[in-house]
C-alpha cells in the first residue's frame, strides 16, 4: 500500500503530502503521526527553513478518517489518545513557516489547520467546509473563536451550524487563504512562495512569526483548543454522532428527530 504521508526536504522546502487520493485525502491516525512526526524532523533539520502542506489527487482532504471517530463512539479510545491532539499541539508550537497548498475538497481539520498557517496558496476549487454539527461534533483546533473573528459571527453560524461550504473568494475576504490562482498553479505557487520565504533570514522568519503570534495570542488559542477538546470529547462518545456515522457509513441522510 501507498504512503499515505509523503515527505521530502528540496531546497529548504520541508514537504508534507496527504497521499490517500482514494479516500480523498481522509486522515487516519497514521497519518496525523507521520504529520506530527514529520514537524518535529523538520523543527530539527538546519536545512528545513519552512514546511510546506499539500497533497496528492484533486481535494486537499476530507478531513478526520470517520473510521477513526467511529473507535472513538464505541468507546475503543479516549480523545486524548487521538494522534489528532499531539498534531494541534505540534502545529500552535511550530515555530517556522507554514504553507498550505489547497485544491479541492478541504474539509474539518483541512480547513481548521489553514488558520495556523502562515501563507495559503488557494486554488478556484477550493472548498471549505466545517460539518463538525452535521456529524453531532462541534469546532475544533480554536476555530470556535478564528472563525467568528475571520468571517463575522453571524456568517460563523452558517458555516459552523449549518455547515455551509464556502469558496476560495470568501477564503481571501476571511484572511484564510493569501494567494488564490488558478487550480493548476497551484502547486508551482505554493513552491514559490515556500522557496522565497526558505531563501529569507531564519532567524527573522521565527522572530516575524513570534511577533505576529505573541504569546498571549498562542495562550488563548491553547486555552481554546482545551476548552473545545473537552466538548469534543465528549461528543464524541454521543448518541447524536453515533447516528451521523452511522448515516455516512450506509450512504443515507441522519435522523436527528428523536434526541432533544
Ligand atoms: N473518513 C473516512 N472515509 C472517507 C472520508 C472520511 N472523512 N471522506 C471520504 N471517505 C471515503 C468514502 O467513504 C469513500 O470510500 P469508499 O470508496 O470505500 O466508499 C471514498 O472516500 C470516496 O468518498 P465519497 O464519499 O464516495 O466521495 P464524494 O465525492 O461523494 O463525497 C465528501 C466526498 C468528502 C463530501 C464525503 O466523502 C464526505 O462527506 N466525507 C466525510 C467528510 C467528513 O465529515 N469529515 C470529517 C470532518 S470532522
């Protein structure tokens, strides 16, 4: 079987590469430690001057591996022992550069990591979609509070309640997304961009990324992702998730009519 995370280090540019084109892109648990694994090699490696995110196929990715979720609702795991938490950790500690390349479907984390980023090159089939509610889950990764502060609270209800996509113009207006072009340059941009800022002062890149993060900044996002884990967790195990799982592993609607 494929690698499902490819990496490669060229040019000062350290690349992370979803690489599960047959499950659009969805990350397993594997794959968020080969994720997190991948970060640390790159805090370690001199010659790793940015990491850059992308992927194989036409969608960025589906997001958590429902399978995975599904463990979780029948109590096999504890949220805490997902690779998913030590990857948020992993992202808000990173101190170089972050790239994200996105084409495609970008679901869940796909979209909740862009926020932790630090250049996002769009392309004009991006779609970002939050179904946390859909699935009976709620916002993750301090989205709860980006998100609201991005596109406006009332809009933040359309995507995080109601689950409504939205597209790589709105992406740009939000602050999500800094370079959006053409599907197809894609990949050359993001390669671009990640080797100019590779060609910049480390130093400075860190130090530029510390000040635009400060540490009452990282704080509160630290405590946000605390706080939302704690839901999270917790809805994890619910009934209301057990039916959305259910729902999209036979490829029908979900009922929510009978819980209140
Ligand atoms: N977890 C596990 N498997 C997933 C997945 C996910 N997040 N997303 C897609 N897949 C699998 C599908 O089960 C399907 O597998 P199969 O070929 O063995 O049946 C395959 O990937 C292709 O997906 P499919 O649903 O057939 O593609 P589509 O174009 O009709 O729909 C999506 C794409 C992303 C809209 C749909 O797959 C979806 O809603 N996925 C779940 C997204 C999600 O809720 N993610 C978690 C967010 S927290």
């Amino acid at each position: 079987m494929a690698n499902p995370i490819l990496t490669n280090l060229d040019n000062g540019v350290f690349t992370i590469t979803f690489n599960r084109p047959d499950k659009k892109n969805a990350i397993s648990n594997e794959m968020y430690e080969m994720m997190t694994a991948g970060l640390q090699e790159a805090a370690g490696e001199k010659q790793a001057r940015v990491v850059l995110f992308n992927a194989n196929g036409d969608d960025f990715t589906s997001g958590n591996d429902l399978k995975d979720f599904a463990a979780v609702n029948r109590g096999e795991l504890a949220l805490d022992a997902l690779p998913v938490v030590k990857f948020i950790e992993s992202m808000l500690a990173f101190e170089k550069p972050v790239v994200a390349a996105v084409k495609g479907l970008a679901v869940g984390i796909g979209t909740t990591m862009l926020f932790h980023c630090d250049a996002v090159i769009g392309g004009a089939s991006a779609s970002f979609h939050l179904p946390f509610a859909q699935l009976g889950l709620v916002p993750e990764f301090a989205c709860s509070q980006l998100l609201p502060a991005a596109a406006g609270k009332v809009r933040a209800t359309h995507i995080l309640m109601l689950g409504e996509p939205f597209g790589c113009d709105e992406a740009v207006r939000m602050g999500m997304v800094s370079r959006p072009c053409a599907d197809e340059d894609v990949d050359k941009e993001a390669i671009k961009v990640s080797r100019q800022i590779a060609a910049m002062p480390p130093a400075t890149m860190r130090e530029v990324k510390r000040l635009i993060n400060p540490p009452a900044f990282k704080q509160q996002l630290v405590e946000t992702v605390r706080r939302e884990s704690g839901v999270f967790a917790r809805s994890l195990q619910s009934e209301e998730h057990r039916e959305a799982l259910s729902a999209f592993f036979e490829k029908r609607r979900p009922d929510f009519s009978r819980f209140e």
